[in-house]
C-alpha cells in the first residue's frame, strides 16, 4: 500500500467524516473506495478511453524512437562513417617541385 496525500476543504472534510460514520468505515476506507468507483468509471467513459489511445500512441513512437537509438548506438556493425575525400598529395604540389 502506498500513501496519498489529498488537500480537501473543511467543508468537504467534514461530510466525509459524516458519510464514513453513516456507513461504519474509516474516512481513508472511504477515499479508497471511491477511488476504486471513479476508476472503473472512467475506464468506460468514451473521452477516457479516446485518449487514452493518443497517449498509448505516443508512448510507442517514443519507445520506437529509443529502440532504434539504442539499436544505432550497439549495432554489430557500426554505420559507416562519412569520411572527408582524400586529397591527392600531387595536386597542390606547386609545379616543379
């Protein structure tokens, strides 16, 4: 179990405590539970759900742009590097020498 620290009014405090005692649970039970509801909710709200793709989208171009970084970083053969021409020594060489 991890801990989660929620900044609410008094007001809204105080009918927490209120509704947690109606049903004989502690307040944290309460929270809990209706974290649990609002969770399943969400997994059913078209909205929820559409961008949950957009995200799930970008996560993969991510993970494909860092695969293909570190494929490029350890591959067996390393790309070939771009090497300047090779300059041919008689060609500057002023006549004569």
């Amino acid at each position: 179990m991890r801990t989660l620290a929620v900044r609410i009014t008094d007001d809204l405090r105080a009918q927490l405590d209120v509704i947690a005692q109606l049903n004989d649970r502690s307040v944290t039970e309460e929270i809990r539970l209706s974290l649990e509801y609002w969770i399943e909710r969400s997994k059913s709200d078209p909205q929820v759900l559409k961008r949950a793709e957009t995200v799930r989208a970008d996560i993969e171009r991510e993970a494909q742009t860092k695969r293909n970084a570190i494929e490029a970083i350890f591959a067996k053969e390393p790309a070939k590097k771009a090497t300047p021409p090779s300059r041919d020594a008689t060609k500057d060489k002023p006549p004569g020498s």
